[in-house]
C-alpha cells in the first residue's frame, strides 16, 4: 500500500527529469511568458497552522484554459519544534524535487522564476486540482524532513493576488539573501555543500559559502548551517574547508576532497571565484551565467529572465545548455544574483573590470554591489546590439578591458579559440577504443585553424 493510492497518478522517484513539452501540457504555472510567479516557504508557530489544509485562491486546476500558461504563487506554511527562520530557503528548494516527483508534472527553477507543467495525460487521469497536488506535497514534507510537524498550502492563480504575494515575496527573499552580506569566507570554518541537483546534474555539487551563494539563488550559508544541523544525513551538509590552496581563485583542500567524493571522481577539484581552469560546477538551475567573449577578452553576464540575444547573439538558453548537467566549462560559469553582489565576484578573472556587458534589468537589481567607477562603463541591451558597437562602447567609456586589448599578444588571424570542445569518440577514431562505446572526449583551449572552408549540400 502506498501513500499516494488515493491520488489519481503516480508519484515517485522515477519521474524526475521527465520534460513536458508545449503540446503535451494541460497548462502552464508561472514560467518566462508570466511577469508574476513565485514560491515561498513560510515558518509559523506550531497553533498558527492548520496541519494538512489546502487553499485554492484564483481558478483550480480545472477552471484554467487548457494548453494556456497562468500567474502561480505557492506559499507553504510550516512549523515545528526545531524549525527555524533560516531553514525556509531550503525547505522552500526542496519543491523542485518533490514536484517533479509527479507523474506528468514537471517543476523548473525556483522562487520568482519557477516554471510549472501539467501534462494533458496526468489531468486526464485525474490530477485536475491543486488539492492533489497539495496532498503529494504535504506528505512528502512529512515524510522527508521529520522537523515538519504541521503544513499548510495555499495554492494562488487569481491575478491581482498573485501580484501583490508576488511583492511581499521579493522582500522576504532580499531580507533572506541581505543576511550573509558583510560576512567574508575568511570568517568561517565550514562551508555548506548542496547535492539536490544531482538528480540530474549527477557530477555537480553546489559549494554554499557566505561569499558565493548557490548557483540557484535560494540558499544562502546560512540555510546551509541550519539544514545540515537539523538534517546532517540530508543533501545540504557541512564541508570542511580545510587548508586554503589558493587565495585569488578560492581553492580549498577540503572542497577539492570532497567534490572528488560526490562526483564520484568525474570533478578533481573547484576553484571558487573564476570561470576558468576549474571552475564551480553548473547543474541547470542557476539564476544567472557569465559567459566569456573571447573577441573582447571580458565577459557578459546574463539572467534567466533576459529573453532577448545577448551582445554576441546568444540566448539564455543556448548559453545554458553549454554549460549545464554538472560540467567545468571554461569560460561559462552558472550563478546567482546575489553572488555578483559578492566582492569575490570572478575576483581570479579581474571581477568587474572584466565584465563588458550585462541586461539593463540586471544591472539595475545590483547597481549598488558594483564598483561605482565601472557601473557606467559596462554595456547593456539599450547601448549596443553587436560586437562592433560593443568594441567602440568600451573604447569611448574607457572601459579597464580596453588595456588588456593592447597589452595582449595578439591571435593569428583566421584562427578561432574554443573553450571546450565535446566530441563523441566516432568523432576521432582512437586506436583500442571502438567506435560507440560512449566515450567522450573533452579538449581544452581548442584553436581550430583552416586554411579553406568548403560548404556541401548533403545528398544523402
Ligand atoms: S542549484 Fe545548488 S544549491 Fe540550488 S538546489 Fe541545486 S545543488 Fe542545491
């Protein structure tokens, strides 16, 4: 007997990284096209809660438009004798797997940018209100994080309300995220690490330290330091830094050991505050993603909520799929807003001095973190549209990357510089090695240089 055999599809492990396409959904909660959408956690007193209660506030499930995207807010209220403040972000980060523990239910990113699917297939068997969905997670809650003695869940798609939770929301995570600011690495002992996106990222680990939140945006050192307390077996755990390797780029001997343990030897060791050499892993979800621009010698940063083409043509999502799955890419670096708050910002690769271009929606969020002698000198969506007007916006604003560009030796014309280039290994035939064994073949700093290039048209 399960505890789910009164909900009307299944509910396990086996459905993680299952991908609901357009076509396939019964309706869309929250995600790109919705300005409003969040999820929060919210801890109460133990009387405060009406254990096992869900509200419905907007139309349910089966009062939405089919195939139609909806403005979402989920507020989960939760208490407990040992539940404090600082556990929310990661109670709050947990709905990610527990969602997508749902038959046809797919559950993408995290506070004020998740992205919902039902499938037409799970609501016609049934899943056709938010109560079912409250109940999966309640139970899973209960079951998972023994320090949940009571929950309750208010489910809202009504506009206006969704609109103003959307408001109190954001603060709540400001006030979260403004609490380890000040703090420096130096000042602790241990460090945070966090495995919940292994489920899919199997070789990442998201290493928590008071100076660079996790990839994701929802978990801070300290809701590393309350979860491993309460939970010390659970995903978030205590690491040890152990002797500090390296200053500039943020390597530690105790990171590095373990790292190598979860990656189950696939990653040998981070470095911290860069995006080149070994940089921190990226699983998929991460807020944001530096991304190098090899003609300009700097980076642009860019958000998951930036729908247009960044300065040299790329979309959020092409950025990401180049970088995410657990993956060190040279070059391309998954990460949080409130890590560009950080002072160790990409400190190894010049910090700020090195970035030339970001989304105006970005840069204002975090105008204030950035050096005040930089803040104008870095390009936007509203000043350039390519590289060209790119190169003459930092030359007229004196951008510090400017003199790098006369200090470097420069590239052989013609030649292109890769930063990591993935081949099956049918690509370069090895000698003892068969063809489609499943090999890869990483290279690194690949140049690639031709003296012709010819175009066919494919007969085949
Ligand atoms: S992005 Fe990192 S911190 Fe966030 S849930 Fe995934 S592994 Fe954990």
């Amino acid at each position: 007997m399960s505890m789910f055999d009164d909900i009307p599809v299944d509910v396990g492990i086996i459905y993680e990284g299952e991908r609901i396409r357009g076509r396939e959904m019964q309706v869309e909660l929250g995600g790109p096209r919705e300005e409003f959408k969040f999820e929060l956690v919210q801890t109460m007193d133990l009387d405060e809660i009406e254990d096992g209660k869900v509200e419905i506030i907007g139309p349910d499930l089966s009062e939405l438009p089919e195939g139609k995207n909806t403005p979402f807010g989920m507020i989960i209220y939760v208490a407990g004798e040992e539940i404090e403040k600082d556990l929310e972000g990661v109670i709050e980060r947990q709905v990610h797997e527990y969602a997508n523990f749902i038959e046809g239910f797919m559950h993408l990113n995290q506070r004020y940018d998740v992205q919902m699917r039902l499938s037409k297939k799970s609501y016609k068997k049934g899943f056709n209100s938010f109560k079912f969905f409250g109940e999966v997670l309640m139970r899973l809650y209960k079951s998972e994080m023994s320090f949940v003695e009571k929950i309750q869940i208010t489910f809202i798609t009504d506009p206006a309300k969704v609109e103003e939770w959307y408001g109190k929301a954001i603060e709540i995570y400001e006030a979260r995220d403004a609490k380890a600011r000040g703090m420096s690495d130096d000042d602790v002992e241990v460090f945070y690490g966090c495995s919940l996106c292994q489920s899919f990222a199997p070789t990442h680990l998201c290493v928590i330290t008071p100076q660079r939140y996790a990839n994701c945006g929802a978990i801070s050192w300290f809701d590393g330091k309350a979860t491993a307390k309460v939970d010390p077996k659970g995903p978030v755990f205590e690491i040890l830094k152990g002797e500090k390797l390296d200053d500039l780029t943020g390597e530690y001997e105790g990171v590095n050991q373990i790292i190598r343990e979860k990656s189950l030897g696939e990653i040998e060791r981070v470095q911290l505050y860069t995006a080149f050499g070994y940089p921190h892993t990226s699983c998929g979800c991460f807020e944001g993603c530096a991304f190098f621009i090899p003609e300009m010698d700097g980076y642009g940063v860019v958000h998951r909520n930036f729908k247009g083409e960044t300065v040299n043509g790329l979309s959020f999502v092409t950025i990401s799929d180049l970088t995410a799955g657990g993956r060190q890419v040279d070059g391309f670096h998954g990460l949080s807003i409130e890590y560009m708050r950080s002072p160790r910002f990409m400190q190894a690769d010049g910090g700020w001095d090195r970035v030339v271009w970001m989304p105006v929606d970005i840069k204002e969020r975090i105008r204030n973190y950035l050096p005040p002698e930089i803040v104008d000198k870095i390009a936007t969506e509203e000043d350039v549209s390519d590289l060209d007007g790119l190169k003459a916006y930092l030359q007229e604003h004196d951008h510090p990357i400017v003199s790098r560009w006369t200090a470097a030796p420069k590239e052989e014309p013609g030649e292109i510089t890769l930063p990591t280039l993935e081949l099956p290994a049918s690509a370069i035939p090895i000698q003892g090695i068969p063809a489609g064994m499943g090999f890869r073949i990483i290279l690194k700093n690949v140049k690639i240089r031709a003296e012709k290039m010819i175009i066919k048209a494919d007969k085949r």
